[in-house]
C-alpha cells in the first residue's frame, strides 16, 4: 500500500464529517473482553419476548427458499400491512428496518440547500441522515427538566424553527433515548403550521408501548396533510429487531419516490415471512408489551426509591439520571455482566438508558445497582 495514500479522503465532505451512530454493546463483546457468561444486554431497546412463535415457523419456512431473490415489492407484507392499517399498498414503502427509511427519507429530500429540525435528544439518526446529505441540521433545545414532559420535544419550537428551506421536521413519538412523549394536540398543531414544503416525519417505533399513555398514532392525519410520513418498525414490540423490518405510510407520491430509491432487495424473504406472521399474531405482540409495561413500572419505582430520577417514559426502556459518576456506573455494571446505555454521544453525561428486560434480568439489575451507586 502507498504510505502516503488516503483513499477516504476523496469521500465527500459532509460523510466524512460524520460522527457514527453508537449502537449498544452486543453481549458476545462482552463475553469476550471479561469471560464473562449470563451477560444481560439492557441497552438496545430490544424485546426480550421475541417473536410470535408463528412468526418464528414462518421465518423457519422461509429459509426453504433461502437460495430465491425475496419478492422486491414485498407484495404480500404490503397487502398484510394495508389490511391492519387500513390504507393502500401505494402509501406503503418497506424498509430495512425503519433506519433504512429515514436514510431514504433524507437522500430523496435533503441537499445542502436544504435543512432539517430535529429537538435535541431526538433519535440520533436524525442528525447523522441530515448531515450525510450536507443539508443544515437545526436542533431545538428539548423541554427543560422541569417542564411537565421533560427533556421531551418542545413542539411549539420546532414549528417556530421552520425556515424556508426545511424540508423535514423529524418528531420521535414517543422518542428515544428520553422514552417521552408529544401530546396529540402538540403534533396536530405543528402539523396544521408546517408549510406544505416542509415533510413531518412522525417516528413512531415504539407507537405500541406508548398507546397506554395516551399518545396517539398519526395514521389518522394523513389524508387532511400529504406532508405527512410515518414510519414504523417490527423490531420492537413485535421483536423482530435482528430481522431488519421497518416501514413508510405516507402520501402515494412520497411512496412512490421512496420506493424509487430503495435498493430493489432491501427487505430479505426471512424477514418479510416473519413480519406477515408477526401481524397476524396481534395477541402475542400485545401480551408481550403488556408485560414489559409491568416490568418498566416496577423497575421505575424502584430505581425513584434509590434517589434516582427517571424521565417519564411511554416505550420499553427508561432514561434515569445517575449523576456525574454516570460513566463510572456503567462501567462497574459491565463487570457484572449488566449492559446499559450510556448517553454522552446525546450529551445526557448524566444519565444512562437501561431497557427493560425480562423479570430475572431486571431483578438483577436492581439488585446489583444500590451498591455500584456509591
Ligand atoms: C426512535 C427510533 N426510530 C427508529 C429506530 C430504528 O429502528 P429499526 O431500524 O430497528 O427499525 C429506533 C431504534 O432504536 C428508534 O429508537
């Protein structure tokens, strides 16, 4: 190789500027550095039920055929999903997991002369599909701690940032890494001021976990406003996070563009026979999400009799605020086999996301905490 060559260098400016996503640390990395087994990963959102035994014979099934191409329209998953939603298959674009959506999203309506809004502790992917583009990122400072949604989306500034060249306003709901929530009437609002050249994009990945809270789907909006786009994901409630699923409800015309610039295969066969099945079995999604909820109560109660605050959360995890030793504490839960997310990619230093797991699990994450709080 020429000492002196730097191949990455010719990429374009704004992709090399880029600061990647930081995804949570996979348990075999864990059990590789410590030698470590029985390691619990509390820090990727993930559904410890899984899947609907349905949905795994499907995928099971679909393995038969491994060898064939998957449909490229994903016709059947699409009939499937416009049944359950009651929409055409025309809104509809299928995605790699909702991710490979937002990142459709940006390259079909993002330039440099265009920007985005997005509030601070929004998804982070928001961020980094914007800056790929080279489009001018504006993040609106989230709701302050004691506001009655905390850390959560100030709707009423987002709207106010829209400039003439903002294409798309990215809204979590509920969002992550905070697990708030945007009243309904909040979402409406903004979406009754955004210009009609601006997209919303309502994130709706853990829309399943939030229903309990109150926080309302936005299918109900899409006729009245085709700036409107909604995007979804079997990688949650449905637990298909590893099956790479997501999907697109929007106007037809933002479908069809989508669609256009998608890579022809970008949802595999096995993935598409488990998300079909995984819709058919409503129950076991719900059973699953009932429990978590369960589990996100008790593990909350607990972690507020520690002194500890938590974010109020309508999705499977819960941010709580640790404290300047945040960092410290996350490392001393590795030693002990107990994987959470620390947050200072976010600038929430302070804090650390700990999804919810299964009983056992969080039993011991509570049990091993009080003592490597101090
Ligand atoms: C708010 C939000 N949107 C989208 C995603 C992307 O999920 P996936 O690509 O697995 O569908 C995530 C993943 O954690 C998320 O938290």
């Amino acid at each position: 190789m020429q000492a002196r060559a730097h191949p990455g260098r010719l990429a374009v400016a704004a992709v090399r500027a880029l600061a990647p996503y930081v995804p949570g640390k996979p348990a075999s990395a864990l059990e590789r550095e410590f030698g470590m087994r029985e390691v619990a990963k509390l820090a990727s959102n993930e559904n410890p039920y899984g899947p609907s035994p349905r949905s795994l014979e499907a995928m099971r099934a679909s393995l038969e055929q491994i060898w064939l191409y998957p449909d490229g329209e994903s016709h059947d998953l699409k009939q499937s999903l416009a049944g359950h939603l009651s929409v055409e298959p025309e809104q509809l674009t299928l995605g790699n997991g909702s991710n490979d959506l937002l990142v459709l999203l940006a390259e079909a309506f993002l330039t440099p002369a265009h920007s985005a809004v997005y509030s601070q502790y929004g998804f982070a992917i928001y961020r980094i599909v914007t800056q790929a583009t080279g489009a001018r990122c504006i993040e609106v400072p989230a709701l302050p701690r004691s506001a009655a949604m905390p850390l959560g989306h100030d709707l009423v500034a987002m709207r106010n940032a829209i400039d003439a060249d903002t294409r798309v306003v990215f809204i979590a709901n509920p969002n992550n890494p905070t697990g708030t929530w945007a009243p309904p009437a909040g979402v409406k609002a903004l979406l009754e001021r955004a210009p009609p050249t601006t997209l919303v994009l309502l994130d709706e990945a853990y829309l399943e976990y939030g229903r309990e809270r109150g926080t309302q789907d936005g299918l109900a909006w899409l006729r009245e406003h085709p700036n409107l786009v909604i995007v979804r994901t079997f990688s949650k409630a449905y637990g298909l996070a590893g099956a790479r699923v997501g999907y697109a409800v929007s106007h037809p015309e933002v479908a069809d563009v989508l669609n256009r610039l998608r890579p022809a295969f970008n949802v595999n066969s096995v993935a598409q026979a488990g998300a079909i099945a995984a819709l058919a079995d409503q129950r076991h999604m719900r059973e699953a999400v009932g429990a978590t909820l369960q589990e996100l109560r008790r593990v909350e109660a607990a972690l507020q009799r520690l002194g500890l605050w938590c974010a109020p959360s309508a999705c499977n995890f819960v941010l709580v605020r640790i404290g300047t030793q945040a960092g410290e504490v996350y490392e001393r839960l590795l030693r002990v086999g107990l994987i959470v997310r620390p947050l200072g990619s976010y600038g929430l230093d302070e804090y650390l996301r700990v999804s919810i797991g299964l009983p056992q699990q969080n039993d011991r994450l509570l049990r091993e905490l009080p003592a490597l709080l101090r």
